[in-house]
C-alpha cells in the first residue's frame, strides 16, 4: 500500500486466516464443552439418560444380520487412526500434482483440527462407556465425545468439497456422506458410545467445518467503483497507481493515460487562446 508518498505495509493475509484457525477451533472446543456440561447437568453422566438407554436398546436391535458385519467396517472411514495417512497422501497430491497448495493447506488444517479437539475433550470430560450390552469394535479412552463423528463430518465433507472445486466431482458427495451416516449410526449399534457422545462429536465436527471453510475462503477483492476490479488503486503524485499485482505494468498504463490527459488538456487550452486572440 502507498499513502502519502510512503510504502505502508499490509497485514499477511496468512496471518489473519491462522488466527481466524485458532480462534474456530476455541469455538470448536467450546461446542463441545457445552454440550458436556448440559448432558453432565442431567445427572446420569455415566449412566446414560434414560432416552438414550432406550435408542441404545433399539438401535441393536435394528440391523438385519447380514448387514452386521458392515458395521463394524464403517467405522474405519471415520477414524483419525485411518484418515490421517489418507489424507496426507492427499494432501501431497494437491500440492504436487493438482498445485493447489492452498486446498492441502486447508484439508491438512482440518484434519489436525480434528485430531487434537478428540483426545483435549477427552481428557477434560471422562466419560464411562455404554454398558447395556457387549462393546464391539475399536474403542478407547473416554466414552465422550466421539471422536469418529467429529472427524467424519469435518475430514470427509471437507475432503468431498475440496474435490468439487479441484477436480470437478459430484461423486464424493455421493460416497462420503453415506460412509459418513453409517460411521455415526454404528458408534451407537456397536455399544461403544452413548448418542449425546454422538450428538456433541456432530456439534464439534459441524463447527470446526464452518470455521475453516471461513478461514479458507476466496479473499479476492471485490469489485470497486469506477469500473476498477479486482485490484485496490491509490492516487500517487498525479498517478493511479495498482497497489497489487501491477507488475510494473499499471503504472506505465496510467502514467501513459495521464500523459495523453495532460496533451489534451494543452491542445484544448491553446485552441481556446487561440479563439481569443482571433476575437482581439
């Protein structure tokens, strides 16, 4: 930026996209510290309330047995034990191949994001599992939150989007959210969390999917007026100078354009002499 015949520097854009990151994933947290302390409130932390004994019981119940087997592979597709070395094949692939280092910055965010935010609410909310009848499954640690639903919904929508606007594809959508769904939906079948540990990783992962969506959104300057687009312009010494991405070029443009003003402007001033010295 130049002001006043001096170069005045601008806040990094980076700069303020990670603390847009960090303060998004207090937020996340804060979801998720909320939802415990009105589930805790209830008084049936470690016994679960008594609706969600009776879903628990229904929901076993609910799976024909030749589906049964899926439910314990759904899972897999939402964990960080299996996404993270996914995602960073993926992530090497946006920024090598695709040259969008701005996506694997964003899908890399994500899915730290959502494997820190698991284990930090975990270990501030100790939470028993489910004990109405035999857990099945890979599970760990606190019952809340789950962090299976965290990771699903902000790794895998972010994934399926991030492939939208690089790639085009619809598809992902389209597998993504069912293998999301069914991951949720089993965390409960599988008798390994209760639906508040469910609902509260739902909130989590809802959140921390917004926030660094706003993080990474297009930050291109909007239009200006006058029919000047896309670049912020200063009045400097008689020029117009683009601030950005002028490459030298706008400012031999405009000074070129002043130029041709000011020869016009002669032209005019000495025809009018011109007239007047005629009339005398």
């Amino acid at each position: 930026m130049i002001e006043d015949g001096l170069a005045v520097s601008e806040p990094s854009p980076w700069r303020q996209r990670w603390i847009e990151i960090l303060v998004g994933f207090g937020l996340a947290f804060l979801a998720g510290y909320v939802s415990a302390k009105l589930t805790v409130s209830t008084g049936n932390w470690n016994t679960g309330l008594p609706w969600e004994r009776s879903l628990m019981i229904w929901i076993h119940g609910s799976i024909p047995p030749a589906i049964d087997p899926f439910m314990l592979i759904f899972p897999w597709f939402g964990t960080n034990i299996s996404l993270i070395p996914g995602i960073a094949l993926i992530v090497w692939w946006l920024w090598k191949r695709e040259h969008a280092p701005n996506d694997a910055m964003r899908l890399a965010v994500v899915q730290l994001g959502s494997y820190l935010l698991n284990p930090s609410l975990k270990a501030m909310f100790d939470r028993a599992r489910p004990d109405l009848f035999e857990r099945r499954g890979w599970y760990g640690w606190s019952s809340y939150p789950s962090g299976h639903a965290i990771a699903s919904i902000s790794v895998l929508i972010t994934l399926a989007m991030i492939l939208h606007r690089v790639k085009g594809w619809s598809w992902p959508y389209y597998v993504f959210i069912p293998i999301m769904l069914a991951s949720l939906y089993s965390r409960i079948y599988l008798g390994v969390h209760w639906p508040t540990d469910v609902f509260a990783g739902m909130a989590v992962g809802v959140v921390w999917l917004l926030v660094t969506m706003w993080a990474f959104r297009d930050r291109k300057a909007p239009a200006l007026a006058g029919g000047r687009t896309g670049q912020d312009r200063r009045e400097f010494g008689g020029v117009d100078v683009a601030a950005a991405d002028d490459r030298g070029n706008a400012l031999a443009l405009t000074h070129r354009n002043g130029a041709g003003e000011q020869s016009t402007d002669s032209g005019r001033a000495g025809g009018l002499g011109e007239q007047l010295g005629g009339r005398k």
